[in-house]
C-alpha cells in the first residue's frame, strides 16, 4: 500500500506567521492574531498536516490596538515544564503568555521588553542552562530593520541581561533585505537561526549558523520560490517528527485568501546546511509526515448551539459581555453604535475566508428604528449584504467600500476620513423581518452576495487576509443570526 500523501497548502487559510513545536506525540502551533480577539490561537496535529484549534492564549489584548496592530508573529516553545509564547506589540513591546497546558489556562501576559518597533521574538534555552532572545524589527515604528538583536535572557523569561547585540545585520549580508521572522535552535552544539528576507509576497528563507548565539553568523538562501508557483515562501519553524525526521513550516502570502500554510520535507545535507522542499524549492505533494490519522481542520460552521460560539470566531476589539446572547442556536447579536464604516464597529464577529465555499446564514431584524445587521468580506475595503431599516421602510441592501481604503503606519489610521459605502446593487424594499444570506466565495476569493449573486472582489485587510463577519448596528435593540453553515461549493 501506498503512503498517504498531503496537499499543500495544508492550511488554505489565514494562520499568518506559524510557529510549530512537537511535546511528545502532539504538534502544537500558534499564529500572529493582530487586532482579533481572543487572540494568539493555539492550534493542535498529531500528523503535522491536519490541525484543529484547541482554544486561544489571550482572551483580550491588555490594551486596545488598531487593527493590523496587536499581535505580530509569535513563537511557542516547551521548556521545564511549561508552554511559552512569546509575542510582540509592534507599539508596546514584547510580551511572554505561560500555561502547563497548551488548550489552557495561560497566565496572563507581562512585558519583557517594551519599545515600539520590537518584532517577532523567539527565545532559546540553550543546552548548558543560559537563556537567549533573538528579535526583528518593524521600520514602521523603529525607523530600522533588515537586522536581528540577541539579548541574554533570565531563564524565567522575566528579564533581559543586557542591552542587546545586533547579531545579524542584513546590510552586511549579499543579497539579504527585510531580514526578519528568526527562530532560533540549537543542534549539535551550533546556533541556527531561520528567517525570511526580501518581503512577504517575493521573498526567500534563510539559515545563520555560529559557534556563538552572538555570532558571526554564515548564512545561505535555502527555500526559494524557483519554478514553483508558492511566491515567498515566509517564515515558519523547524520541527522534528517522532520518527526523527525534519520538516518546515511556513506560509505563502495569498493577498485576500491571506497567508496560508505549507509543509515542506525537510533534511540535512552533507555540508552540515539544511535543505528544504525539494532541493531548496517549495513542493507541492509529499508523504504525510506521520500516517494512520484521519484527517482534521479548523472549525468553520457553527449552529450556535452551545455556551459560546466556536473557536473559529474573533471579534475586531475587546468584547463586553453586553455584545452578543446564545439563542442554542442561533446566535444574537445587540446593536452597536453605528460609526459608519465596519473597520470601525469593533463587534464585528468574524472568522478566516475560506476559497473556495459558500457561507449561508439566516438574519431577523425587527427593531422599529433605524439599523443594519448582515454578512460582511471584510479588509482594506468591505462589502456587506444584509437589512437596513429606515423612517421609510426596510430594505435588502448590498454596500461596499472602495478598494483602496485608507491605511496608516502598519495599519488603520481611524483618524482618517471614512470611505462612503456606495450600493453595489439597487436596494429592495423587504416586507419580511427576515432574510436568507448568502456569499459564495470563489477560488480566486472573488466573491457573490446573494441571489443576485452580486460580484465583489475582496482586498487583503491590515496584515491580515480578508474577513467573514456577522455585525449589527444602530441606535438599540438586536439582531438575530441563525446558524452559519460554511460548505464547499
């Protein structure tokens, strides 16, 4: 009999900057969240291929972030005992969550070292006792990057011992730019740092080797695009399979279908330098890293039908108790001050874009005075399908955005003028209180609303790929969803 043999991508969604450890049988990865809450998802494989996610480790931001802010790439390590991740805030710092068990509880976060600019951490609890931090940094805050410091760190993670070395610099390295993403191993008494350069959507991995955590580094280009069509193959981890066997993960920028996930083969070559994929570009098929599982993915439809809604789902801020009621099933979600424009409205309930499938639910609105509640593709720019009351009646409405909605540094600039939504349709008087909603989501991620099958073309959001999300808004009252059901097309 054949072995079974995965597809890449393996996650066809938007699980952006993934980091992956294996604590016995059991893969465990975790994921940048930017603005959503909770945030820092936990996600769990026992092949490497197939993942379910098993809860979040920050149930809030401890501050309020702006969207494309928030969570940046995390890295998650086991170490006497206990999970770790630790996280930047691009405008805060970076920050370390605990927990004995990965589904949870985590502690809650505390800051290892503040600044703006300090991006994707990745410690190491070296093999002689000492502990090290390695991190990027994000010129949009800092003014600098293409450069990885190093920080002698408590092994408790609660201190740094020094200043901080810059241990790569890009600059002095051929052909190295936008240096970022390091994680960092040791193997046979040697420091490896893996980490891509030369952007997200055209870039490449590298790996650094020492004697030294603080260096010097060589260095040399091992996954590359090449005749492949997975354009910047990003960064990702090392991880070992319980049969010895080495394998990488990373993910592929796909614009509005955001950055998904791949596998690659992973081996040592004669000269002591990895060599990823097949012979150093991305491949597409390969046998499965660990056969005899049945295969698992990440929740998508949800019948409401318990306390809390799937893990799937993610607000767009903090969210209050006051925000939303289990029907079982059926979810209900209360009026929010509407602020004109859903990057705005941080009840937006949303969940990674699949595509293709189709997503279907069911809204009722009777409130009397004004509002609005539907589905929405959410980015740059949105697109929403849904009801609208106002003096003059009720409506089945289709409004969107323009593309090329305003951004700030690294995110939404809120202080920006809104972008009007404009009808992508006529609107049509509605006699009933209720609709059916529907938005089927080509491969491409272009996308039809309704019956009508009104076109839209959805835009990356802020670091993130686009989003499918719930929401209702106006002056009081509530809006009610019944289950959301996501099925291939």
């Amino acid at each position: 009999m054949s072995a079974p043999v995965y597809r890449n991508p393996i996650l066809d969604a938007d699980w952006s900057d993934p980091d992956v450890i294996r604590v016995g049988d059991d893969f465990w990865m975790t994921a940048s969240s930017f603005h959503r809450v909770p945030g820092l998802p936990v996600l769990h494989s026992r092949d490497l291929v197939g993942w379910t996610i098993a809860g979040h480790a920050l149930p809030r931001m401890p501050h309020t972030v702006p969207l494309g802010g928030g969570v940046w790439a995390p890295a998650i390590r086991h170490h006497d005992g206990l999970f770790w991740i630790v996280y930047p805030d691009p405008d805060h710092g970076i920050f370390v969550v605990t927990a004995e068990d990965p589904r949870g509880p985590w502690s809650e976060p505390w800051c290892l070292k503040a600044g703006r600019g300090l991006i994707d951490p990745c410690p190491l609890w070296a093999g002689d006792g000492s502990a090290y931090l390695v991190h990027a940094w994000a010129k949009s805050r800092s003014g600098v990057n293409n450069r990885l410091t190093g920080h002698r760190m408590r092994p408790d993670a609660r201190e740094l011992l020094d200043d901080g070395t810059v241990i790569v610099d890009g600059d002095t390295v051929e052909g190295c730019s936008g240096l970022e993403g390091p994680k960092i191993y040791q193997r046979d008494g040697e420091f490896w740092i893996l980490a891509p350069a030369g952007g997200v959507p055209t870039g490449w991995q590298m790996a650094f080797r020492a004697k030294d955590f603080f260096g010097p580094y060589e260095s040399r280009t091992v996954l590359a695009q090449g005749s492949t069509d997975v354009n910047g193959p990003h960064q990702g981890a090392w991880v070992t399979a319980p049969d010895g066997r080495d394998w990488f993960v990373h993910f592929q920028d796909r614009a509005a279908r955001g950055r998904v996930v791949h596998l690659q083969p992973m081996r040592w070559g004669d000269d002591g330098w990895p060599v990823l994929g097949a012979d150093g570009e991305p491949v597409r098929t390969h046998a499965v890293p660990v056969p005899g599982h049945a295969h698992r993915a990440p929740a998508t439809s949800d019948a409401f039908d318990a306390d809390e809604f799937g893990p799937q789902w993610t607000w767009q801020g903090n969210p209050e108790p006051s925000w939303h009621e289990m029907l079982r099933p059926g979810l209900r979600l209360f009026l929010h001050e509407d602020p004109g424009d859903l990057r705005r409205l941080p009840a937006v309930l949303g969940q990674r874009l699949i595509a293709p499938s189709v997503v279907r639910t069911e809204l009722r609105l009777r409130e009397d005075g004004p509002a609005r509640a539907g589905i929405t593709i959410l980015g740059r720019g949105y697109a929403w399908l849904g009801l609208e009351r106002t003096a003059e009646g009720t409506w089945l409405v289709c409004r969107g955005t323009e593309a090329d909605a305003a951004g700030g540094v690294g995110g939404f600039d809120a202080s920006a003028p809104a972008v009007p939504e404009r009808d992508l349709a006529p609107p049509v008087p509605w006699t009933s209180d209720t609709v059916a909603l529907t938005v089927r989501i080509g491969p491409d991620a272009s996308c039809r609303f309704g019956d009508a099958e009104i076109p839209y073309t959805p835009v990356p959001g802020f670091w993130t790929g686009a989003t499918v999300g719930l929401f209702a808004a106006g002056a009081g009252g509530h809006a009610d969803f019944g289950p959301v059901r996501v099925a291939a097309p």
